[in-house]
C-alpha cells in the first residue's frame, strides 16, 4: 500500500525555509535563527509522529441495526480509536459501501479529525432506498502528518452489514389481481365453515373423527361409517415463488411485493412458504415461514443470491422439480410493475 | 421569499453514494461548534497580531502598557472572528465594526497619531545610531505622553491587524500572507540588531505554527451554515472544524515552539546575537541605501532632500514635540569673540495672528536689518572706540532652507544663502562691556500691539506673575519666572485646535519650548510697555563654537578689534537643527534692538506609567499641581473619573459577559423552538425524544452506549424511568421507529401516548423534590 506524498507542499515549505536561511545569513537574527530551527525541526517531527500515530490508529465500523426498512435512515458508525498523545488534524477513513445483493458499490473517503487518547466517532446517517444486503467496508486509513507533507495508508478492511427490508406500509403494493381473487375465495371459505382442505382418503370411522367429516352418502352405502380422510391444502396453496429476474429495480420491486404479502399473511395466521430460484446453488430455496422473524431470516438468506435476467425459466423448474405443488402465487413483473399471479401446475 | 434568517441558507441534499444507497441530508445537520472553533481561530490572531507588534515595540524599546494591549487585541480578535458566526453577524458586525472603529479613530486621532510617530521616531533613532547618522528628521508627536500615545495607537495598529489577519485566517487560513502581515514588519528590528522579547517571539511562532498546520490540515473554512460535514467534488465527506482537535493542535504546538525556542536559547543565548556577528558584505552594502530611505523616507532612494532646518518661518502650533536633527544644517566659519552665544537671525515677527498661530513679519527690510544698531557700532568701529569690533562669518548652507542667516549686526541683510552656497556676512558684536547709547529712533507701533483674543490671558499671567519695575527687571523677571515656574520641553503637546498657541501655553499648559517661551514673552513684553519682536534663526553656543575645528590660528581676515576671549582662531562649526532656536528681540531706549532669550534651561523629562497617564488623559493632563503633590501621600490614587471609567467598563464586560450567556443560553432554545414549531409530527416526537435523551444521559452513562431505540427504551424501563407494560413498549417502540425512520405520518394518538411516557421521568423527578422537602 502506497503511501503518498505532496511534493507542492514540500516546495512550498523548502522555499519559505530557503527565504528563512537567507534572511538568517543577511541579519543573523537569534528570532531568524529560532525560526530556523523550528522550520528545520517540524518536518522530520511531524512525519515520525504520523508514522507512530499510523501504527497506533485502529478503526471500528459499527451498524448499530441489523435490520431496516427501505426508505429509511439507519446509521454506522466510523470510530477512530486513537490510544496516543499524538493528534492528527486530517485522518481519512476510505468506506466502501456495497449492496451485495445487487452488487452495486462505491468509495469515498471520510476525512475525521482525531483526537489524542481517546475514540473519535462519527454517525454516517444512510438512507437506503432499495433492498437488499448492504455492507460497509472501512478499507484503509490514511494519516496525514501536521505538515502535510505525507499521507501514510494503513490496511483496515472491517465491515459491518444491514438487511434493508421493504418498509412496512408500502404505498404502491403493485398489482395483487390474481392472488386477491384467489385468497378472497379463501376466505370466504373459512367463513362458510370450510377449511379450505381435500379428501385424500376414504377410511372407515375411527372414534375421535369430526362428525363433519363423516362420508354420509357413502356410510349409507355400505352401511358403516366412513370418513372422508382429509389433508390441509394450505401448503399447496400459499406457497409463494418470486421471481428476482429484471434490473435490480424491477427486483427491488418485485422482492417488496413478496414480502408484503408473506407479512400480510403472517400476520393473517397464514402458513407460507416462500421459493425463489438459487441462481449460485442452482435449486430453489424453499423457506417455510411462521412468523415475522422467519420472514427477515429468509430474505436476509434471499440477499446472498444473486438476481438473474431470464424470468420465464422459474416456473418451467417448478414445474419440473416441484409438480406436487398444485398451485402457488407466483410474484414476479407483469406490464412494467411487480404482480402476483397464481399458477396452477396441471 | 425566503425570510431574512434563511435567505443564506443554503438547501442541501443527500448525498448518494450508488444506487440505493446515499447518505441522508440529515447528516449536514450535526452542527460544527462555532463559536468555540471562532474563539479558536480568534486566539490563532491574537497570537499573531500581538506577537507581531510586541515583537516590534520590545526589539525597539517603545515603552507602553502590556497588558492594556493584550487585553485590547485579544477581545478585538475574538470579536473579530466571530464576526463569521453568520452572514448575518458577519454583515452587521463589520458595519458595527468600522463605525466603532472609526468613531474611536477620531476621537483618538491625536493619540493614534502621536502615538504612531512615537513609534516611528524611536525607529528613526535606533536607525540612525545604527546606520550611524548625523541626525534624523523626527516626525511631530502631537502628545507629550508617549507611553499613552503608544499604548492607544498600537491598540488601534493592532486592531487593524486583527480585522487584516481575521480575513485571510477564519475564511482561508492564509498562512503567507500572514507570515508577510506580522514578519515584514519585524524585520526592521531585525536589521538593526535589536531582538524582541521571548514571550512576543514565542507568540509570533506559534501563531505562525499554527496557521501552517491549520493550513496543511485542510479543515479550517467557514462556511454559511455551521454544517459539520462538507463534501468534494467526488462526494468525500470532509469535516469542517473540529474545536478539540485544534485545541490540541493549539496546545501542541505551543509545546513544540516553547520546546525549540527553550533548547536553542540554551545552546545559543540570545544575548550572544547582539550585534556579535560581524555584518556581511550583503548587509553592508544596503547600508547607505537603508540609511537614505530612513532619513528622507521614500524620497531618500531618489536623493531628494527635503530638508526645512528646523526653521518654521513664524508658524507656531500643530508641533507636539522637537525631534532633534542632528544632520548639519549650515557650516560656520567664525572667530570666537564672546561667552555668549551667536545668533543668527532668519526670521523676524512683528503681529501675531491669534488662533492662525502665526507671526508676521512687516516688511523685509523692517525684520531684518537692524540697521541704526549695526550702523552705530560700524561708526564706534571705524573710530576704533574701545569695545568694538568687525568680524566676518562664512555661512555654509548644507541642507537649510534658502534664506538670510543674520548675525548680529551685520550690514548684510540681503544676502541669502541658498543650498549649496555660501555667503560672508560682515559684522560689528556688541559687547556687554560697551556702554555707549544708541540714537533713539522711531520704532513701529505693531512691536507693542497685543491681539484683542490674548489681551486678557497676558494681563492675568503678568498680574498674577507680578511682573513690575524697569524694563531690565521686567525682561530679568520674565526670564525667572519662566526658569521657576514653567518648564522646558521638546514634548509639550500639540496645541488643540481651536485654541490660540500662547493663551493654551500661558494659561492650561504650561510647558514648551524655545518658540512657546518666545513668543509669550514678545507679548508679555509688550504688555509691560517694551516693544518686542519674536525671531527665529539659530543659536550656536559659546561651547559649540570652542568644540568647533580650528582652521587656521591667524584670523586676521575674519575679524578685528576688541575680543572678550583674547586671542582665538578661525573655527569651523557644524550647525544642526538642534541648533534651531526662537528669541525675542526687545527695543531698549539705550542699545536699540537688543537679543532676549528666555527659554529656560531643560530639565529632565517626566515618565509616568500607563494609568497615570490615563489618570492624566482624563483629568486633562493637570497632575503637576500641588493639590495633587498634597493628596499622592502613600499609595496609588485613582481619580473620581477614572474609578467611573473602570466601574462603566467594568460594568459593560459584565453585561456583555451577561449578553453572551444569554445568547449561549438562548439561542439553542430559540433555535430548537423554531425547529419545532416548523417540523411535523413525526420530526417533533423525534426532537422531544431526543432532548429528553440528552437530559437523561448526563446522569445515566450507560445509556450513552444505547445506539438504538429498542435499547434505549429497554434501559429506561429496566431503571424505571419510563413505566410501561411489555405490550406498550413494542408500541412506543414501534411509534418512534416509524417516527424516526418512515416517511407515514404517525397517529396523533400514537404522538400523545408517547410525549405523555416520555414526561413521566420529569414528573417522576417533581414528585421525588416534593417529598425531599417534605422530608
């Protein structure tokens, strides 16, 4: 690692040295002399303490919160420790900011005063406005001597990351066309008494069954009661495939969607099981979520995958590796905006 | 339309960094400390401007009051830099500024200026005993207390350098031009090998230290708003003033400068520089050119002399002080024939113009020739009676003004010698020995007028002087009264405008020199009935003339006849503007135009330390009266006006004291409250929770590790400083995070509930005080 140094300065003070040795040969001054001596002294001084101040400096990077919502402003924190007696006026953090999710990045450097023998802290308020992993990454620190002749780099890389998740009261929830028509259905279901499952069997009555689900026609039939055996549609039914194919808006849009709904339905009671295409592990990841937590842990595991650009190719692998499931809510882009659209796997 | 607070206010955004990611706007609201990083930057030019002028005044041993000078530049550049608190102080400060400072100007001017040349002079001085100089031609110090008039200029000099220096240094940190504005000056010592003192010196370093590292550190700007935080062209953040790195900045390099300066003034003492090193060939050769920029200013670099000898033709007042000129003015070849001094006459006033200040003459052949005098000693002479004599002098005009150098008698009155020539004049002494009367003549009557506007002070001064007797008595009586009573010297003061020269010199103060001396005595002469006439010309005493180079023994062709020193030479005498001298010619009825000189002899001159004189300044210089001998018995006593001056001033440190705690105190309160009335709802609930948070983290440590509100608010209950059930917590929490983080507007409900939690510690608090006293 470079370090750097500023030659005009250097000139510029050698010059102001030379007039100063000059006028100190012509008067022969003792306050020229005192002059001297300091200007002589200073740059050897300054440029030793921003070494030893360079080795002395340690950084901390801090998000004080792992999960925020989109849109609003969450803050990391630049320490500076300094344990020293030494101070420097100007010593710079380079910070790189990333969205790993998107593989979006950028560098800038934050230029901190640091005091003597103690931390110096500063609150970077960020506002992030799409989903995703961000992490923040103080990859080096350069000390500038008091002179400011030199610029002494020092590795650091210490990072700290932050799940953006989509903001709870989303104004524009795109389109639910399909999935409300399904869902009301649902419910009205619940309702009527319902619920909202299928006969997967015919068995005879076992002591304990739900009068509701005796097989009355078929009891009369056969003079026995029967039961009709059934199992819970609701894993069929609410599952959730998103579709994370597009630009990294069109994603961004369609991931807010998706975990609208999967909120909404969580906060229903609803069990969901939310799938996305693992472009790295080339399989879907199928979360299974029964609470809000489960939600963030998905999609904190959804940020580590990467977004890909053919959108068509997920609902020929569900149907191809998933055909048990008979229907799910696919959540993907249709006309230009995030939509969810139930598909039904013959 | 913007309101008048806001119109500077520049609108700021986010900055962003890549898509999605920016950081907030809300970042340019962590405020920079200004007023602390103002006192900072305001102490960097009081170490400057302070530094600069006391490294001068003490290299140059210009006596003045330290500590009046401190304290007056120091809160000068204090107030100077907080001038940049905002456009708005900025803009009426400086306006504030300059009127103050001009309307002080002017009411000082006497003393700034006196003061100013004071300075001036004593580098003349230094410089001619250093350039080894003949003599230098002073300017006039219109006060006769140095020490005050330093004291008061400087302030103003320094104050000027503060507002200089405040402008490169608060906005731009300009070092060079600093370094030019406090260095170029304090070279002028420098050359002449006079070292300022160490305390100045080390001011002057580490101002200049601290300037170049806040330069080099690149975080010194002022901007509109007091943002913390600036960014670049490329979005790198920046911070713009941080007041405890500077203060430690401040603190290390006062160590480093005292450090250096302490280590090398032990290995080299200052005093070994002195003068120690042998100039070089460079210094030498400036030598001559540096002599003729300090004698004759700039005009000197172009050998252009403007020299006056001294002589100011009749014009009185506008002069506080005598500045000697020790440059030879006219070259004498004379023989010595008297213990009395030669006076040879240029000027001859007959009417006084009160007020103008001015004497003038009646006609040139009037003034000049004393022509029955001169032409009855020629007659005695060519008779050869005893006591007579006829000599000539050989006048030299090296740098005088061109005009007629008379002797007395001389036939000569029309010879003028001008610059660069030289004339002989022809000449018949009278001796004292010489009895023989003069034919009375007719003598004009303006040699007994006396100006309506003095009448009434010369008749008080001759009542009260009780002058009476024959006109030799009287011009004897005058001559005492002055030697007892009214002293001699080169800094009486300037006469006020408006006052006419001799009433202010007779009447209120009671001090001069040869021309206040003269020209009193022409009037008070007249006033006794003796016909009078004030003249200017040069004196050279009988000293003068016997230090003199003898050029030849044999005098023959310079003079003859009697001698009251017997057998002399031919003397070649150097006449300066030391020389420069004012008399009064008086008519007597036996001997005609007869020389009068009363000036006393000088006396050593008064010091007096900085607050009598201030004492002095306010009392209108009256100190050397006896009721004040009677009252200064055992201790420091400070005059009635004064202790008012101290107590105003002190009162108005007080209350400006007071004015700025109030601000201090204020102003976050206004500016919060403004803040609040402005915001909404979610942006005050914000605002309430952390104020009260501040409040609460002064006493509670550990909740200064609580970055966000979960873990706040789950230490405040934890303590119980906020009561709440686990449902209402995720609430509350609930409600600050969306206050804090969402754009939706939070329920009205949700606002009150929370204020209303976040006021139990206060009633809480209200509560414990009651039963503390109940207790």
């Amino acid at each position: 690692m470079k370090n750097v140094i500023h030659f005009g300065r250097i000139i510029i003070y050698g010059i102001l040295f030379a007039i100063t040795v000059s006028l100190y040969g012509f008067l022969h001054s003792h306050l020229l002399l005192m002059i001297m001596t300091l200007m002589a002294a200073a740059p050897v001084l300054s440029v030793l303490l921003a070494f030893y101040l360079r080795n002395k400096l340690s950084v901390r990077i801090l998000a004080p919160e792992s999960d925020v919502l989109r849109h609003s402003v969450s803050y990391v924190s630049l320490v500076v420790q300094n344990p020293s007696y030494i101070m420097s006026l100007d010593v710079k953090l380079k910070l790189h900011v990333q969205n790993l999710f998107y593989h979006t990045e950028n560098s800038i450097l934050v230029s901190l005063p640091t005091r003597m023998h103690g931390d110096s802290e500063t609150m970077l308020p960020m506002r992030l406005t799409m989903n995703g992993a961000v992490q923040y990454t103080v990859e080096d620190l350069r000390v500038l001597d008091l002179l400011g002749f030199v610029e002494l780099k020092k590795k650091v890389n210490l990072s700290a990351e932050v799940n953006v998740l989509p903001e709870r009261n989303r104004k524009e929830q795109g389109s639910l066309s399909d999935f409300s028509g399904g869902f009301t259905e649902t419910e009205e279901n619940n309702k009527r008494g319902n619920d909202f499952s299928d006969v997967n069997d015919v068995r005879e009555y076992i002591p304990g069954d739900r009068l509701m689900s005796i097989h009355w026609k078929l009891s009369a039939k056969r003079d026995i009661l029967m039961v009709k055996d059934r199992v819970s549609m609701s894993d069929q039914q609410m599952v959730i495939l998103t579709e994370l194919a597009g630009s990294i808006e069109e994603v961004d849009d369609t991931i807010s969607l998706t975990y609208h709904l999967c909120r909404s339905l969580i906060e229903e009671k609803i069990f969901v099981r939310l799938l996305w295409w693992s472009e790295g592990r080339s399989e879907f990841a199928d979360n299974r979520l029964f609470s809000i937590d489960d939600l963030k842990d998905a999609f904190s595991r959804m940020y580590y995958d990467t977004i890909y650009a053919d959108p068509e190719k997920t609902v020929a692998y569900m149907r191809s590796i998933k055909p048990e499931l008979k229907a799910y809510v696919h959540v993907c882009q249709k006309e230009g905006k995030a939509d969810a659209v139930i598909v039904e796997q013959e | 339309m913007p309101s008048l607070w806001n119109r500077n206010k520049k609108k700021v955004s986010g900055i962003a960094l890549c898509p999605g990611i920016s950081i907030d706007e809300s970042f340019y609201e962590m405020k920079e400390k200004r007023l602390k990083t103002l006192f900072m930057k305001g102490v960097i030019v009081y170490l400057l401007s302070m530094g600069s002028i006391g490294c001068y005044l003490s290299a140059m041993d210009c006596e003045f009051s330290a500590i009046t000078l401190n304290i007056i530049l120091f809160f000068s550049a204090i107030g100077c830099a907080y001038l940049y608190y905002n456009r708005i102080v900025e803009n009426v400060g400086y306006l504030f500024l300059f009127a103050a400072f001009f309307g002080a100007a002017i009411l000082f001017r006497d003393y700034i200026n006196s003061g100013f040349y004071a300075v001036v002079n004593d580098t003349l001085e230094e410089a001619a005993i250093y350039l080894d100089m003949e003599g230098m031609q002073q300017y006039n110090e219109r006060i006769s207390n140095r020490y005050l008039a330093v004291t008061i200029a400087m302030c103003f000099i320094g104050i000027v350098t503060n507002i200089l220096l405040n402008v490169y240094i608060s906005r731009r940190m300009q070092y060079i031009v600093a370094i030019v504005v406090v260095m170029t000056v304090n070279l002028v010592p420098l050359y002449f090998e006079h070292e300022p003192d160490t305390i100045y010196s080390l001011m002057l370093l580490t101002g200049i230290t601290l300037t170049y590292i806040m330069k080099s550190g690149q975080h010194y700007k002022v901007h509109t708003t007091d943002q913390a935080f600036e960014t670049d062209k490329k979005n790198n953040l920046k911070y713009v003033y941080n007041i405890r790195s500077v203060r430690q900045t401040l603190l290390l390099g006062v160590i480093y400068v005292i450090l250096c300066v302490s280590v090398m003034s032990l290995a080299f003492p200052k005093d070994t520089y002195d003068g120690s090193f042998p100039d070089n060939k460079y210094k030498m050769a400036t030598m001559e050119t540096a002599a003729n920029l300090f004698a004759l200013g700039l005009a000197g670099l172009f050998n252009f002399y403007p020299n006056t000898g001294g002589l100011n033709g009749g014009t009185l007042g506008g002069v506080s002080s005598i500045h000697l000129d020790y440059n030879t003015d006219l070259t004498l070849h004379v023989t010595p024939y008297s213990y009395e001094p030669i006076y040879l006459k240029s000027f001859t006033g007959a009417v006084y113009l009160p007020y103008t200040n001015k004497w003038l003459s009646l006609s040139e052949e009037d003034e000049k020739n004393n022509a029955y005098e001169e032409d009855f000693l020629e007659d005695a002479y060519e008779k050869h009676e005893k006591y007579t004599a006829k000599g000539y002098m050989e006048v030299l005009n090296v740098e005088a003004p061109n005009a007629i150098y008379l002797p007395y008698y001389s036939p000569d009155h029309i010879k003028t010698v001008y610059y660069g020539s030289r004339a002989t004049y022809e000449y018949y002494p009278r001796f004292a020995a010489n009895t023989e009367e003069v034919p009375a003549h007719d003598i004009p009557e303006q040699y007994l007028d006396i100006p309506e506007e003095n009448f009434s002070v010369i008749r008080n001064f001759c009542r009260e002087a009780g002058f009476s007797g024959t006109d030799d008595e009287i011009i004897e009586q005058v001559a005492a009264y002055y030697q007892e009573n009214i002293p001699y010297t080169i800094r009486p003061g300037a006469t006020p405008r408006r006052e006419d020269f001799i009433n202010y010199f007779l009447s209120e103060n009671k001090k001069g020199y040869c021309a206040h001396f003269a020209s009193a005595a022409t009037l008070i002469f007249r006033y006794m009935g003796i016909p009078a006439r004030y003249v200017e010309g040069y004196a050279v005493s009988y000293n003068q003339i016997v230090d003199g180079e003898l050029l030849n023994e044999d005098y023959g062709d310079y003079y003859d006849g009697y001698s009251e020193l017997g057998k002399t030479g031919l003397v070649e005498v150097n006449i300066t503007d030391a020389d420069a001298h004012a008399w009064v010619e008086v008519y007597d009825d036996r001997y005609g135009w007869v020389v009068v000189d009363p000036t006393p002899a000088a006396g050593e001159e008064d010091t007096v330390d900085f607050w009598s004189a201030f004492q002095d300044f306010f009392d209108d210089g009256d100190t050397d009266n006896a009721e004040d001998d009677d009252q200064g018995v055992g201790g420091l006593r400070i005059g009635d006006d004064v202790m008012r001056i101290v107590a105003i001033a002190v009162l108005s440190v007080f209350f400006i004291a007071l004015l700025i705690l109030g601000i201090w105190v204020l102003v976050p309160r206004i500016r919060y409250a403004i803040a609040y009335h402005r915001a909404g709802i979610n942006d005050r609930l914000v605002m309430q929770y952390n104020r009260y948070l501040r409040k609460v983290r002064k006493s509670e440590k550990p909740l200064q590790d609580k970055m966000n509100y979960r873990e706040q608010i789950e230490y405040l209950t934890e303590q119980g400083m906020i009561s709440m059930t686990e449902e209402e917590k995720e609430k509350f929490i609930d409600t600050l995070q969306e206050a804090g983080f969402s754009d939706r507007e939070i329920a009205e409900a949700d606002y009150a509930q929370a204020v209303e939690y976040l006021k139990q510690k206060e009633a809480k608090d209200r509560q414990k005080a009651r039963n503390k006293r109940k207790d």
